[in-house]
C-alpha cells in the first residue's frame, strides 16, 4: 500500500526510531504506528511496514561521528571520555551537553540530520519498490551560530569594565591550572599590568554574548599612547572555556580590526604575557607578524 510520509509521519517514526524498548509497526492505512504485542499485528509490506533500522549500535556511531567534529576542545575532551567510559553512555553524553549549551543544539540538529537520512534511505527503498520516483531529504540549513546563538556589542567600560574583573578571576585560575599557582600568578600579574594600560585611555572592542545575555568573550583594544593615536594595543583578548573553538575569537578579532581602521588606525599590537599557540596562529592567520617572543626558564631541570 502507497503511503505519504508526512511531517508527522515522519516525527512519529523518529521518535520510535530512538525508543529501543519498544517494536512498531507502520499501518500505512491510519498512517499510524502501532506497538507490536506477540502476533497481533505482523509487519507484511503491504499494509503494515517494520520502521527503518536503528539499533544501538548506530545510536553509539552517531555519538562518536559527533564528537569528531566538535570545535569547542573542552566539550570535545569530555565527551570523548563518555565514549570509552563504560556503562550510562547515552545519559552521560547528555549530561556533558548541559554544559555546552550550543554544542547541544548542534548535537540535536547533527542527530535529526543523521536518522533523517536513514528514514528517507528506508522511504525511498519503498518507492522504488511501488515504482515511483525517490524523494530527497527536506532538511533546513543548520542556523548560523553568531546571527543565532550570540551577540556582538561593541565594548562600553561603564557597562563591562565589571564583567572584565570578574571574569579576570577565572581566568587567572585557568592560568594557575595550567602552569602551575607560582608561574600562574606571574602570568596573571602580567596580564593585571596589561590591562592597565586601557585606563584613563581611548577604548574600543566587542564583547560576546549568548541570546540568554551569558558573557562568552571579550576584546578590548587601547590607543596608550598619548602621543601616538594611531598605534592601539590589545589589552584584553579571551573566549571563556565553555565557548572555545567556535570561532568566536576570530570574529571578536576581525570585528576590531575592521574598528580600528575606521579610526586611522595603522598598527595594533598584541603583546599579552600569555598568547595560547591556537591564538598565535589565527594572530599570524589575519595579518599579524610575529616581531618578538617570550620565554621562560625553569632553573629547576637547569
């Protein structure tokens, strides 16, 4: 029997696809899904379809396929260590996504992408089969995440010079995790140093944030010489952790460079005690050239 994969159709087979407790049947007459009970209803390609194929094991590929192409490094990290955790699997992919927001709805727009297109491999089969032409797959285009996930405004220090010290704390404790609490504190003392250089000076930047008003990042720019308007220093320049690998930086980046040439600007230098070689890279990516470096010896393996 022809049937119309509607969109309800569609929405009710994929809720079943993901429910494993459960055996349904299509009843192509009533267009409806019923639970297979012993022998009261017998799949028989005519009026009463078995679903597509999905099993558990597909489930744990579709896990792993997601993964791979995550951006974000921490979500990445952490759902990689659900994958090889054993046992609860599925649920605790799900709790690590709670911390991701965005990387969540990704997840669910990556999952809808994946069963839909075993749904339409399985619809089509039957197409072929009654003699009618295949039917390709009716998805939207994933939304674009800075028009839809975050906000860029440009940087007020009356508004957000609050947020910066706040956030400060965290990352000098990032900085204290990563290097160790003596060098850490050094690293941050810098930074304090750095961030000074705005003060009492002419400011500009952007700020990052998501639609639920959450700070995701920050870059704040400084013309610190009194003499010279048309050198600026980056004196701030961070994503936090959660927000990492999404390519917010580059456009909190790019977003100041096209700033800065609004303004005459001819050089900016960025020159923090701690520049991550992923933010090095996407420096020398979008025009900068490396002129000096730093070091540090540790006269304890000397």
């Amino acid at each position: 029997m022809v049937f119309e994969l509607t969109d309800s159709v569609k929405r009710d087979i994929l809720f079943a696809m993901e429910d494993q407790t459960v055996h349904h049947v299509l009843d192509a007459q009533t267009l409806t899904l019923i639970p297979v009970h012993d022998d009261n209803v017998t799949a028989d390609d005519k009026r009463y379809y078995e679903l597509p194929e999905w099993s558990s094991s597909d489930g744990y590929r579709m896990l792993e396929a997601f993964t791979d192409q995550v951006r974000s490094p921490l979500a990445r990290e952490e759902l990689k260590q659900v994958l090889v955790g054993g046992r609860g699997v599925f649920r605790n992919f799900k709790n690590v996504l709670k911390a991701y927001p965005l990387v969540d709805r990704q997840w669910h727009y990556f999952k809808q992408c994946q069963m839909t297109e075993r749904l339409f491999e399985w619809y089509n089969a039957l197409r072929e089969s009654w003699g009618l032409e295949v039917l390709s797959e009716d998805l939207e285009d994933d939304e674009d995440v800075f028009e839809n996930d975050f906000e860029f405004h440009p940087y007020d220090s009356s508004a957000d010079t609050e947020t910066l010290v706040r956030i400060q704390k965290m990352l000098e404790d990032e900085y204290d995790r990563q290097y160790g609490a003596q060098l850490g504190h050094a690293f941050a003392a810098l930074t304090r140093h750095t961030q000074k250089l705005r003060e009492d000076t002419e400011q500009f930047g952007f700020v990052c944030r998501t639609q639920s008003d959450d700070f995701a990042g920050c870059i704040v720019c400084s013309c610190f010489l009194p003499a010279d308007k048309k050198t600026a220093l980056i004196t701030d320049f961070f994503v936090l952790q959660n927000y990492r690998g999404l390519g917010i930086g580059k456009e909190l980046l790019l977003r100041t460079l096209t700033a800065a040439k609004e303004r005459g600007i001819h050089f900016v230098l960025a020159a923090q005690a701690v520049v991550p070689k992923h933010v090095e890279c996407m420096l020398v990516q979008n025009g900068f050239d490396k002129v000096c470096s730093g070091f540090v010896a540790n006269l304890s393996t000397i």
